[in-house]
C-alpha cells in the first residue's frame, strides 16, 4: 500500500524541487511508533526546508514537516499502542528526520507526547510548535514572577505564529497585551485575539544610545531579537523578564549589560526542540486550559500539502499571518 508524501529532493547542481508523491511504509526511516498521520503545520523552519534548506535538511530526498499530530497505528514500544492520540513537535524530526508531510510517519517513542485532553489534533497542529513555544515562553516568564496586574505585557512579531498565540493566550490569562507588528492591517486581527494596545514596528525598533528608558513593560515575548530585542531590554520593569523565541530581526544583540545590572532584568531563552517530557507534557496541558479554542480558529489558514511550496515562500518573506493547519489527507 501507498500513500502520499511531500518529498524535496536535491539535484547534482544543489538545486532543490518538491512535489507529492506516492511512497510505502518501508521507504520510511527507522523508529518504534508508526502514525497516521491527520495534520501538520508549517513553521519558519518548514520554510526552509522546503525550499534552500537553510542547513538543517542533512540527507535527500527528504519529507519536512516538523509538527504533526495523528493516530498510532503500530508500536514495539509498550508506551503507545495502536489507536492511541498522538503529536510530535521538536526533535529535529522534519530536518535531520522525516517528518510530518506524509500520510504515515515513524520515529521513536522518546519524541512523541499523548494528545491532551481537549485538544484534537487538527487544533494541536493550530497550536504546533510556533504554540508550544509561545506557551513555553509565558510558562518562563511566570516562574519568574510575571502575574496579571504588574503591567502590560509587550508581544513583538505578534502578528506571527508564536505571537499570536502568545497574545491570545496572555489575554485569556488576564494580561494586559501590547502587541508589536509591523503589518498596520493586522492591528483588527489583534485586537480579536485579545490585545489591548498596537505598537508600531518602527516605534520600537529605532535604535537608542541610551541604555535605559522609562520602565514600561512587566514582561515581554520577543520573536525578532537584533535591535528590537536591545531597545525592549531597557523598557522593562524593575526585576522584568523578557523571553526571546526567534530572531526574525537578527541574531545579533547590540545591548550593553547595564539593563541587568541596574534593573534586575532578565533575559529567558527559549528551546521548544529539545525540551525534556515532563516540561512538554506540563506545557501542553497548559495549552488545553489556557488557549481560547475560537481565538485559535481564528488564527487557523488551512492548506493541503499540494500547497506546501508556495506557503513555504511566504513564510519565509514573513507573509504568513496565523497559523496554518496542513491537512494531509485531503
């Protein structure tokens, strides 16, 4: 028996191309579990493995996919047997392994986590990794002291995945949102999900020669890092936190220590790859309580894996808004 996959091959030349086509269970790589699989997503990195691959794919052909969420089919491994709810986010699993842009998927037991109570998979897979990541982020900024009523809560790139789910999710928790984008159109967007102010991109994205200014923000999610991140580092509240997810502005970080020194501040980096079961187990969970299920349906773009490459582009040009829920069986 076939079944469909998204499979990105690489020529002679380096040239990559992408397209479905039909493969078997035994073209899959090794591993304990055997999904079907319902839903991906597509995240920045899928982006890049679609189309350049960005250093991440290792081996071609190669199925991208780093998110999915589906039903076990068949399991050596006592944890899972068939029938069960499962998703996978992290791992590598979509770069150096193949991922979730196929009916079927196999990996190792270690990398997956029960689909939680209320949450089905097409709403795990609007949640993904760009979610899980957001939820990680308002996860570490609460064990650092972050409660609703210390002040406004900045949110840059909100209009992207992460920071749409972070904005909604802050909001439903009662967090005062102040969300940063660069897109003027999405301001309605965010407001629907639940933040209370918009802050220009260009507002706050003027570099500043001086290493503090009025202390603003009770805590932050930042997604683009570079001079954003540098300038939001001296906004915050004394004894604030602010934790960095992406760096869609740049990995450079043109700070001086003065904002930790003076101010108690702290900067809380993110992994959402490599995080250990019990915190993605706790961090999941979360998700289910705290994420308004109509706030995500309203964040949700759907697509096929014939679609794949085009969404792969716009990601990549920052011209996805939301989340995009991959069904791979239609």
């Amino acid at each position: 028996m076939t079944f469909n996959a998204f499979m990105v091959r690489k020529d002679g030349e380096g040239k990559t191309s992408a397209q479905v086509e039909q493969i078997s269970v035994d073209d899959l790589p090794e591993g304990e579990v055997l999904v079907m699989v319902a839903y991906s997503t597509v995240n920045y990195k899928d982006g890049l493995c679609i189309g350049p691959g960005g250093g991440l794919v290792r081996n071609y052909p190669h199925v991208p996919g780093i998110d999915f969420a589906g039903t076990v089919e068949a399991s050596t491994d006592p944890r899972y047997k068939s029938g069960d709810k499962v998703l996978l986010t992290g791992w590598r699993v979509g770069e150096a392994h193949w991922g979730g842009y196929a009916q079927k998927a196999r990996v190792k037991a270690d990398w997956l986590v029960p689909l939680p109570e209320g949450l089905d998979a097409r709403q795990a897979m609007a949640v993904g990794t760009a979610g899980f990541t957001a939820m990680l982020a308002v996860m570490a900024l609460e064990d650092h002291g972050l409660k609703p009523g210390n002040g406004p809560v900045l949110v840059t790139g909100a209009a992207g995945g992460v920071g749409s789910v972070a904005t909604a999710i802050l909001a439903n928790r009662g967090y005062e949102v102040a969300a940063v984008t660069g897109r003027p159109e999405a301001a309605d967007y965010l407001r629907a999900l639940g933040a209370s102010q918009i802050v220009a991109r260009e507002d706050i994205n003027e570099t500043t020669k001086r290493p503090l200014e009025s202390e603003t923000w009770a805590g932050c999610i930042d997604a683009v890092g570079g001079e954003m991140l540098a300038r939001v580092l001296g906004q915050m509240k004394y004894g604030a936190s602010v934790a960095a997810v992406g760096l869609a502005g740049g990995m450079g970080l043109p700070a001086t220590v003065i904002p930790f020194l003076l101010r108690g501040v702290n900067l809380l980096g993110i992994d959402s790859v490599m995080q250990p079961y019990d915190n993605r187990v706790r961090a999941w969970a979360r998700i289910a309580a705290d994420l308004p299920m109509d706030k995500l349906e309203a964040m949700v773009q759907p697509a096929t894996l014939g679609d794949l490459p085009a969404l792969g582009r716009a990601i990549l040009k920052g011209q996805v808004k939301g989340r995009v829920v991959v069904d791979v069986n239609s």
